[in-house]
C-alpha cells in the first residue's frame, strides 16, 4: 500500500533521522566523532611539543594522507567488491588498536616524534580503506527520499562534536597529559562497532557488489571522461582540500606564535570553526540541488576569508573570521560531495568516491609539509594567506572552464543530442545531465530499479574541518 511519506518523503535537515537503522547508525558514530577531534589536537599539540617545528605538523599530515593518495582508487575499488559492514567493522578494531599503542607509548613518556609519524601513517592507511566504504555503505542505510537530509545532519553532527572533543582534549592535555586523550579516543571506537552490528540486515539496501573483471578502474575513468561536471567539481575540492584546510599547520602556529596561547587557544579556535560548520552544514542540505556557480562561489569566499584572517590585527577580529571561514568550508563541503555523488551511476560509485577522497585528501601529502615550511619560515600569517589564495584561484579557473563550456553549448546547432554514456550495467547516462542546460547546475541522478533516486550520502568522515 503506497503511504503518504513514500508519495511525500519528509524534508529538512532532520528527515534522515525518521529511520531508525539511520538513528543507529549516526548515534554510533557521534562519540567515535568526537574521539577523533579530541585526537586531533592532541596529536597536532603533541608534535609542536616534541619538536618546536610548524613543518613537523606538515610532516605528520603528510604521512597521514598518503595512503589515500596511494591506495584510494584501489580502496574504492574494493568497497564496491566487499560486504561494506565488514570492511567497517575491521576499520573500527584496528583504529582503535592503532590508538592503545599510541597511549601506552605516550602514557609511559617513551614517545618520540617517530612514533607519531608511524601512528599517523597506520591510521591514515585504514581511513584509505573506511572513507569509500563508510560513503558508499550510507546508501545502505538511509532511504533514498532522505539522502539529501542525511548529507547535510551528517557534516552537522560531525562538526558538533568539535565543540565538544577539542575542548576534553584541552583539559586533558593540561591536567593529565596527551596519553590520555589517545586512551579515549581508543575507547571511543566501541560505540561505531556496537552501532554497526545493531543494524538489521533486513533494513539495509545492499548496492550490487561490482564483479572481479579485467579494467574496472579504466570504466570509472571512461566514465568520468564524459562527465566533465564530476571532473571540474572533483579539481576544485582538490585543490580545496590540499591547501585550503591545512588548518593543523597554521592554527597551531598562530594559537602559539602569534597570539603566544597554549593548548587551550588551538582548542578555542576549533571549537569557533566548530560553531560556524555545523550552521553551514545545514545550510547546505536545505539547498535541494546544489548548484555550481554557488559552490564556486563559496570556494572563493572561504579563499577571501582565509587571507582575511591570515592579516587579522588581534584575537576578536581572527575568531570572527574563523567563525565564517567554518560557515562556508562545511557549505562548500556538503554541497560539493553531494553534487558528485547525486550524479554518479550506483555501480560506480565506490571507485568514483575513491577518485573523490584521494583528490580530497590525497593532495595532503603536497599541501600540507609546503604549508609548514611557508609557516616555519616566513610566520603563521604567510601559511595561512597561502591556504586561502590556491583555492580563490582555483574557484577562478572553475568559474572561466564552466563559462567557456556553456558558451560552446549555446553555439551547438538546436536540436543536437551528445552521445550517452553508457553505463556499466547497460543503463544510459542522459547527455543532459553531462551537459546541464546553463552549463551550471548537476540535476538529479537517474532513477534506481524501484524508481527510487539512486544517489549515495557523504558520511561524516568524508569530511573535513
């Protein structure tokens, strides 16, 4: 019998939350959300501690995406072959082994500097394997008439939990030490285990395991080459995530040298990115298609924003700034995974979200030790000014590609039809949604087989701050 919410699906940002394998799922993973960011600051904080060195945090965020950058069309590949709640819950056990020996090094006063590079090494090797997975098995959970609101209370809850973590981390580190902020986050890692093994299989919606065959990363490539839409907003969020959110290089170097605070202070500026990140989450999933030309735009005014900040004359006018630099980096974030991932063919979408993860954060290794040497030499402010100028002209060279692909659309004969792709299970890609119209908006994906829109949701994890 067709109800009333299939024929009108609830809206807002809470939608999401009216199933209940979704409320499972997202109450595991908060307190995991917030051991994360409660390990953030300690590790960044310890590092500066141990070596004095901007270009040493660099370092340490380099190590620790480079296994994105080396496995993440591989690890893709591999949450579209396996069971996605396995790979999760291997995840989970071995983050949360990785975070006791971190503890117990630190705990005991053996830890050097080495052993933080080996930790954020391992730890970024499982997330090159859990970011795809974790994207892709959302799908699962959350109807597809509630995607749109899962994407944006996802980011929304993720970044609450900065208010939250940063400032445990702050107390810890004072009063106890860093050791004890890891042996938290260790404990943290039951609840997301717990949560994944209460859900019932018969809520989940299992997406078709993509079969073992010869050139499966060539048709994600094939794919993407007739899908310039995907392409353009997959170098933006490069160039975004590579220079753009190098926020543990350059805030703990302007909470230490030029505002000359402590622990306390880095965890006040996260806690203010915290504040204006979960409205601009929010913001962005009441939008119900994002549009191009607003997430260039946002893209270049969290550039604006971030040399903005870099010159700040004193703390009040910098958290202020800091406050909209989190408003519009979560903003452009949701809206910029899920304008990809509402336009990707299912069977494709773990390889294409890894394509995705490994611009994203793959680009760290690059972004990250070049941040810290600018810092390390030339001051915080220089660092920061940099973080903010590569996306503002990135933001400029995606605004002129997109004008020059709709002034070469509009001079098409009328009536001219591009050729669809053609999917991997046989279904054709509509050439109108590889060349919108105006040249700007991504319209919805096909229909699934039960007619139902066959997009994916960003998990929390997908994200950064």
């Amino acid at each position: 019998m067709t109800t009333a919410e299939a024929i009108r699906p609830p809206r807002g940002a809470f939608a999401a939350l009216t199933s209940r394998s979704y409320r499972v799922y997202l109450a595991g993973q908060s307190l995991a959300n917030m051991g994360t960011w409660m390990q953030s600051i300690a590790q960044d904080w310890l590092v500066l501690d141990l070596t004095h060195s901007a270009t040493a945090v660099g370092v340490t965020m380099a190590l620790q995406f480079l296994p994105m950058l080396v496995f993440g069309l591989h690890a893709g590949l591999v949450a579209d072959r396996l069971p996605k709640r396995s790979i999760l819950l291997a995840t989970q056990t071995l983050n949360a082994a990785a975070a006791s020996a971190l503890a117990l090094i630190t705990l005991t006063g053996a830890v050097r500097v080495t052993d933080v590079y080996a930790f954020a090494f391992v730890s970024g090797l499982i997330f090159a394997f859990d970011g795809p997975a974790r994207q892709a098995f959302a799908a699962e959970v959350v109807p597809p008439g509630r995607l749109r609101a899962a994407i944006a209370l996802n980011a929304a809850v993720f970044q609450a939990t900065r208010l939250v973590g940063p400032a445990i981390a702050s107390l810890l580190i004072v009063s106890a030490g860093t050791g004890w902020v890891f042996a938290v986050n260790a404990a943290c890692y039951i609840s997301p285990t717990v949560g994944l093994l209460r859900l019932r299989p018969s809520d989940l919606t299992p997406a078709p395991a993509a079969r073992r065959e010869p050139g499966q990363l060539r048709t994600a490539a094939r794919y993407l080459r007739g899908r310039p839409d995907i392409v353009w907003t997959i170098f933006l969020v490069g160039m975004f995530g590579t220079f753009g959110l190098n926020f543990p290089v350059v805030l703990t170097a302007m909470a230490k040298s030029t505002f000359h605070g402590n622990a306390g202070t880095y965890g006040l500026f996260n806690i203010v990115l915290a504040i204006g990140s979960v409205s601009g989450a929010l913001l962005a999933g009441a939008r119900a298609h994002p549009r191009r030309r607003i997430l260039v735009l946002s893209a270049a005014a969290f550039g604006l924003l971030q040399v903005s900040a870099a010159i700040a004359p004193d703390m009040a006018v910098f958290l202020t700034l800091l406050g909209a630099m989190g408003f519009v980096n979560l903003a452009f974030q949701s809206m910029a995974n899920a304008s990809v991932q509402l336009a990707v063919d299912p069977e494709l979408r773990g390889r294409v979200m890894g394509l995705y993860m490994l611009a994203f954060i793959g680009g760290t290794p690059i972004g990250a030790p070049v941040t810290g040497v600018l810092t390390s030499h030339f001051g915080a402010r220089a660092g920061m000014a940099l973080c903010g100028v590569v996306p503002l002209l990135a933001a400029v060279v995606t605004a002129v590609a997109g004008r020059r692909r709709a002034e070469r659309d509009c001079r098409a004969p009328r009536g001219a039809r591009p050729r669809p792709w053609p999917g991997p299970a046989g279904h054709a890609i509509s050439a109108s949604r590889v060349n919108p119209p105006d040249g700007g908006d991504v319209d919805s994906p096909p229909l699934g087989p039960g007619g139902a829109d066959s997009a994916t949701v960003v998990d929390e994890h997908g994200l950064r701050g």
